[in-house]
C-alpha cells in the first residue's frame, strides 16, 4: 500500500505564503483605491498643516514687528493712529500679542484721561478666558484699582478674594485692597491682621510690605519684632 507523501515544514511554509500572497491581492483588490485615497489625504492634510503652522508663526513675526513700532510712535509722542492700530491688533493677534495690545491700549488710554475705556478694556482682558490666568489677573488687579472709590467694599474683597493668597504673584497688591476694603466695612482687626500678612511675605514687592507694616501699626499690630526675626 502506498505511503502518503510526506509534508514537510518548508512545504507548509509555501502554502503559508501563497495564501497570505493571494489574501493580500484580494484587500488591495477591494481596498486599494480607499488606502491610495486615504495617503493622498494624509498627505495633503500634513502639507497644509505644515504650511498653516508656518503661516502662523510669519504672522505673529508681523504682529510683533507691527506692536513694536507702535510702541515707538508712542514713545515719541505720534499717537495719532495708535488707537486704531492697537484695536487691530486686540481682534486679530496671537494671544500674547492680543493681550499687550489691549494693556497698551488701557495705558493710553489713561494717558489721554480716558478712565471708563481704560477700566473697560482691563475688564474685557480680566474676562476673557482664552487668555492666559497672569494676563488676566494682572488685568483685574489694575480694573479694580480704577474702581476702588465706585465700587462698594464687599464687591472688592469678592472680587480680589482668589488672589489674596500667600505666595500668590499679586498677593501684595490684592492683598492691600482687600485689607483697605475692609476697614470700610468696620472689619479692621481682620485689615490689620491681613497687613500684618503682606508685611511678612517676602515674596511681596519691598514698597508694599512698607506701606503694610506702618499700617498695621497704625491698626495696632506691631510686626517689627517678626520681621527683625525674619533678617536674622
């Protein structure tokens, strides 16, 4: 009786490869025009991305060209078309740009005695939540500064409060308002002991923690002997 043939590993292999052959023909047969379709999109999308990318970075390159010698009209006293320019910046820029374009336009505008643009124009930056929180912070601080005498006391402690923090970059400034603002309300044992805070901070700009020691003195809290301790 004859013997089957015997079935080696390499005959195996062939077959392995003959079929993963015509399995390969048959996807390209269905498929090949989707995947020629979807590398030539691939491909255009990474060009235009690409492309735009490079777009964006040669326009903020323009924008800040434009900002600096708007920055020098200014300096030299040409502010005539300023304004405008600053305006188109504010709407069109990158934020960074969009940002200095707004302060500077706040700046000028208490230049020219214009508080209720500057104030709403630090208001507009405080508010916008596509900028950046400094930005933004910075903005509030300088709004409410503006509006500390209109505006009542509690709206001012409200409005400071997540700023008035230890170690907060706008911890002196808001931390001075809000302690003002509270001797407003009669609160001043929490003012003084607030000042005697912003005294001891040494993270505080120097002229802040001056003005908030001799007004904690004057609130009856004397933080001399804490500071000397701090120099030692």
């Amino acid at each position: 009786m004859a013997q089957p043939p015997d079935i080696t590993e390499t005959f195996v292999r062939e077959v392995d490869e003959n079929l993963r052959h015509d399995q390969m023909q048959h996807f390209f047969k269905a498929y090949g025009s989707w995947l020629i379709a979807a590398v030539v999109l691939f491909l255009a999308a990474s060009g235009g991305f690409i492309w735009w990318k490079q777009h964006q970075v040669q326009q903020s390159q323009a924008q800040v060209e434009k900002l600096a010698q708007i920055y020098k009209d200014i300096g030299s006293g040409n502010t005539n078309q300023s304004p405008q320019q600053l305006d188109e910046l504010a709407k069109n820029g990158s934020k960074a740009v969009r940002a200095s374009a707004l302060f500077t336009r706040a700046a000028l505008a208490l230049q020219q005695n214009d508080v209720k643009l500057a104030t709403g124009t630090y208001k507009a930056i405080a508010d916008d939540d596509g900028l950046p929180d400094p930005y933004r912070h910075a903005a509030l601080i300088r709004q409410t500064a503006l509006e500390f005498d209109q505006i009542k006391p509690e709206e001012v402690v409200a409005r400071l409060q997540p700023l008035v923090k230890s170690g907060d970059p706008w911890f002196g400034s808001a931390g001075e308002m809000t302690a003002l603002a509270m001797i407003k309300q009669g609160r001043k044992q929490e003012a003084a002991q607030l000042f005697a805070a912003i005294a001891k901070d040494k993270s505080v700009p120097e002229t802040i923690r001056g003005r908030a020691t001799q007004l904690a003195s004057s609130l009856g809290v004397d933080v001399s002997a804490a500071l000397q301790t701090q120099a030692q």
